[in-house]
C-alpha cells in the first residue's frame, strides 16, 4: 500500500530544483538533506534521512546526480563511462537514453576510484529503508515517474520515485535489445572464484515489488546490463586495502556485509567463510558448539575421519541443539530458532515444550495491576484482560488502541474532550470516557446548572461529576450511557433485591425494560483502558457513567442483574425437584463481569403454572434506549 509523506527539509545549500546537482566544480558538490517524515500503521512516525547532490567522474567528465540513504550514497543516474565490454543505449536501438549497458565482469571493475558495485547487502538496506513505508511496494518507490507501459488492464507500470533514485525501464541487451519500458536490471557485487553466474536487480513493469535475478554467463546466454554505483564511505569497501596472496582469506566486515580475500579478488564470502569469521574457525575445538548469526542458529559439525584435527563445517542447527532442554529451571526463558522467538512453556501442567513465542511470553504478566492496559509486541497492540478467570494478553480493539494513545487523563485535562479515529472521549475523573449521545448533542457538562433538553427529557449539568443528569419522578435519576438512558439505582430496597419471576409483573416504569447481555457488554466495552471494574461500584462511579452500581464489599458477595435475555422462567430438572434458570450478568469484586452467567432458583409444583420461582434474589436495573439524535440546549 502507498503511504503518504510529508517532506522536512534543511538544506545546506539551496538547488533550484530537489534533484538536480548544486555546483559543477570537484568530484562532488554541496548536498541537500531530505528528512522524509512517515508514520506507520500504529501512528508511530518513521525518518528516512536522505541526502542529494552530485559527483563529476574525473576519468571522462561526466556529471551524475546522487542520493544518499541512511548513510550509504548511490548514483541516481545510470553510469555512463565508455569501458570496453559496454555499449551505448543509443547504439543498440532504445529509444530512450539509458546511460550504458555493462557485461558482468566489467561491471565488477567499471566505477570509478572510491565507488563501487553495489553488493546484496547494500541493495537490501535501500529496500529495507523504503519497506518500513511502503512494505511490498519498495519496488514501485524506486521506479521512475515515466517510460514504464502499462499493464494489460490498464495499470499504469510507473513508480513514484520517491528519493529520486529514477530507476528507469532501459530493458535488457543479449545479443539484441529487448524489453524496453517493461524491466529495469543492474547488476550487484557477485563475484565468487569458478561461479558461472553472476546476480543482478530486476524491477518489472507490473510489480511494485523487486527481485534478485540470477543471470548465467559465457556464449549465447551472456547478458548486459545498467550499473548503479556506490560510494567506498560507510559500507564494507571503505578500508578494504588491495587483497593479495598475504591476505589469503582474510574476511573484511562491516554493517552486516561482508567479503573474503580469494586469488587476489574481494569475493562474496561463503557461509562457512562468514561464520568462521565471527565465531572462531570450526574444529574439533567448538564441535557442537551452538551461534546464532543472521537470525539462524547454526553448530559446528566435526567428525576426526573427515577433518581430523583441521576443520569442519557449519550447519543450520536442530531445534533441539539451538533451543536446549525445556524443563522448570528455564520456564518462561527466551530463546531464537531460525528467526522465530522461542518460549519454554508448561503444557497442560504435565510436561515442557518449546513453542513459538507469543504476547503472553514477551510482555509482562498480565494480572490485577495492568487490566485493561495496551502493551506491543511485533508491532500488534495487545490488552490485558480478564477471560474466564485468566489474565492474558489479547489482540486490542481499534476503540482499546484509540483510548491508549489519548494519554494520561490528569486533573488539568479533566472535562477535556480528546478526538480519536473511532470516536470522541471525555477525561473525567482519571479516565477517558467514551461521549454517550446525550453529550454529543448538547456538549460536555461543562457549566453547573446548565439545562438542555433531549428525546423529551431535560437534563442538568452535575458540573463536579461532568454528567448530564434527568429525573423520572421523585429521586430517580437518569443517566445517559452510550446510547441508553439508564437509571442510577436498582429497582429494590435494602438488601434484599428485586426478584421478577417472585413478584411477577416488570420492576420498570412504562417505556423502561430490563437490561440484556448486549447492554452489559457495551458498558464493559466502554471502560477506560486502565479502569478497575469495582470503580463502577457507588459511590466511585459517580464521576464515570455515575450509575452507582451495587457495592459488593458491603455484603461480602457478588451483585446480580436480571437480563431481559433470560426470557420466561424456563423449568429445568435438577436431582428430584425441579428449578427455575433465570439469566443475570455478575459484578465481582474481581473486577470483571462474568459474561451471560446463569442463576437458578428453586420452584415448587405449585408455583411452576404460575411461571416463578419460590426463592431467590438478584437486582434488575432499568434502562431506556432513545428514539431521537436531536436536541435543543437551553
């Protein structure tokens, strides 16, 4: 996917145009610095630093301009130097002027002092720069503006040439010209000693994408191609030294590039090369010996009827012999295989097993202290929940992610209402709390005694507590909650609460039902990220939804709602009696709602035509939807 940018500049010198060169004299003119500002999909922002100016080839005089990406500078133009073993775009029928194609090895020796070809590695860091923005589309960020043909339905082949690297669709030259406007190729640094292949870059016309391309060489297969070169400065070149017979497999290192001094010639390096580099030459001495390079773990492999004494080679590890034992001494430990994370974990409570390393294996433990709080791991946002008496790490929600990134609601932002992607929230007494309905029409409480008026019912600003309040006869107060009209206490009177399949009939006033399972979920759904349940509970809710919900503390046990989704008393058989299963939704003190939990009551024959039960308590709060979006503030 595309993403847009925004584009600081702070330019050492001014050009009159972003690319183009700033001065004519010495090999290289003053530079221009780009900060390419992105941001990724988790609103993080990204930099790209890149550099433009130009280089003047003293060999012939010809000028290029350049471009430098985290470090590393590229010609921004294709080269053009007339060596032998090259051949002029203009000479071989393309329409375009390409600069000129190169076989491979003149390719490997054809930039000028303090350049070079540009090696695998260094192709792949360009990549990886652009693809922390544009992922698969790195290609298509490259590519030129122009000259690329479209696809056959009708997509247009050009790039967006969003560092003004231009890489331009010249085609390919092998024994006569061919593809023009429909691939791009350079070759990169690829030599190795009695190969017959050499690698170079391809860009295609219908991919955003890129790839390397292995070409063959010698007689009817042999292939030329552009050349983009590198600067020596930052990369494995900049203090290689001439290699000679007393640097005979000496291995050069820098930023993860490497090459190893083979007959005279700098060479791509082996594995075994790059490895007995960095861990010590494999033998008899490190035999199974476990390293991790490059993400894999590799183990060194000798045998005294193969090697003796001298030498053994490298092999990508097993499990077994990168990861170890998984037993209780390393419950929980870290460990990478092959580029995947590793965590040893107790499966079933019985016996260990290494498994693939997951949020709950790399973020903190999830428990009491960070319910409900947003943590990261690869990039994927995860919440702390409470599911079904487990603390875990869970995806987030688009709202958890959104609340997340509101920050810390603080006494100097209370009353403050913060703007999200999916929605707006209101900083109130330590949390944000998403604006119910009644606050999207008449604004925050903001002003004490304020009146507006919504779907029939006049509300008055409870300024301390930030809420919209409205009566219903009497003391009962309505509050509004998402997009309900909720009442502020339950439908009982002392301890003993109110029980509709006891007492028959519907503990709501005309135009008022019971709450259902949905209307819980929502109210859950619609905590502050970091908000403990039990802050629901009166009187310490009277600052979030101020619905002062049953204080379970005061009774030492949990508070239970009725659900308009239980229905009719439903009989069912239990032992040599019969019971009545009436659905509620449970506070506990452990600050979650028990989801669609069941409550049983007894009921006797008698009772059983009469549809109640003979015993058996819970609390039924009453609520309203609206009918109407619009209001008049007064």
């Amino acid at each position: 996917m595309r993403t847009s940018f925004l584009v600081y500049v702070s330019a050492f010198t001014v050009c009159t145009s972003l690319f183009l060169a700033c001065g004519d004299d010495g090999a290289s003119s003053s530079s221009t610095t780009e900060d390419l500002t992105f941001t990724d999909e988790n609103g993080n922002p990204i930099e790209i630093e890149v550099k433009t100016s130009s280089f003047k080839d003293s060999r012939d005089g010809e000028k290029y301009s350049t471009v430098t990406v985290d470090g590393i500078t590229w010609m921004a133009e294709n080269l053009r130097y007339a060596a032998n073993g090259s051949y002029d775009s203009k000479d071989i029928g393309a329409k375009g002027d390409y600069g000129r194609f190169y076989s491979s090895a003149t390719a490997h020796t054809v930039c000028p002092d303090g350049w070079h070809l540009p090696t695998r590695i260094e192709w792949q860091k360009l990549f990886s720069s652009l693809e922390k923005v544009y992922g698969d589309s790195a290609g298509w960020a490259l590519k030129s503006k122009t000259g690329w043909q479209s696809t056959e339905d009708g997509q247009s082949g050009n790039g967006g040439d969003v560092i003004g690297f231009s890489a331009e669709p010249a085609g390919t030259y092998k024994r006569e010209y061919e593809d023009e406007g429909l691939l791009a190729g350079f070759w990169n640094y690829a030599f190795r000693n009695n190969s017959h292949y050499d690698e170079g870059v391809h860009f295609d016309y219908d991919e955003t994408t890129w790839t390397f391309i292995v070409y063959t060489y010698g007689g009817s297969s042999r292939v030329v191609l552009n050349v983009r070169c590198v600067k020596d400065e930052n990369t494995v070149f900049e203090n290689l030294g001439t290699c000679t017979t007393a640097s005979e497999g000496k291995v050069a290192a820098h930023s993860g590039d490497y090459l190893t001094c083979r007959n005279n010639v700098w060479q791509v390096p082996t594995r075994d090369d790059i490895l007995n580099f960095e861990f010590g030459l494999c033998d008899t001495t490190r035999t199974d010996s476990v390293h991790v390079w490059n993400d894999t773990a590799f183990t060194c492999r000798t045998t005294d009827a193969l090697f003796g004494n001298n030498g053994g080679t490298w092999d990508i590890a097993t499990q077994e012999e990168a990861l170890g034992t998984c037993d209780e001494t390393n419950l929980k430990t870290l460990k990478k295989y092959n580029g995947e994370e590793y965590a040893c974990r107790k499966v079933k409570n019985k016996w260990y097993e290494w498994h693939v390393a997951d949020a709950n294996d790399v973020l903190p433990t999830c428990y009491t202290s960070r319910l409900h709080t947003v943590d990261y791991f690869k990039n994927v946002a995860y919440t702390c929940k409470l599911d079904y008496n487990e603390f875990i790490w869970q995806k987030s929600s688009d709202k958890e992610i959104a609340k997340s990134k509101l920050g810390e609601c603080t006494e100097a932002k209370k009353g403050e209402v913060g703007t999200t992607k999916v929605g707006k929230y209101l900083c109130v007494n330590k949390y944000w709390r998403p604006l119910n309905i009644v606050e999207e029409n008449l604004g925050a409480c903001k002003t004490n005694g304020a009146t507006g008026v919504f779907d029939g019912y006049t509300f008055t600003c409870d300024a301390k507590h930030l809420l919209w309040k409205a009566t219903l006869g009497g003391d009962t107060a309505l509050v509004a909650v998402d997009s309900a009209l909720w009442m502020t206490q339950d439908s009982y009177s002392g301890k003993y609460v109110y029980s509709p399949m006891i007492q028959g009939g519907s503990p709501c006033p005309a135009g008022f039902r019971v709450t259902s399972n949905k209307d819980w979920d929502k109210l859950y759904d619609n905590l502050d990220v970091n908000m403990q349940l039990d802050e629901l509970m009166a009187p310490d809710s009277a600052s979030y939804y101020g619905l002062n919900l049953y204080n379970p503390y005061q009774y030492g046990d949990a508070e239970s709602y009725f659900l308009q989704d239980g229905g009719k008393c439903s009989y069912i058989a239990y032992g040599e009696g019969t019971h009545c299963q009436v659905d509620t939704r449970e506070i506990m003190p452990i600050n979650y709602l028990i989801p669609g939990s069941v409550w049983v009551c007894s009921a006797s024959e008698s009772n059983k035509s009469a549809g109640i039960c003979s015993s058996g308590y819970a609390a039924a709060r009453c609520i309203k939807d609206f009918s109407t979006p619009e209001a008049d503030e007064e």
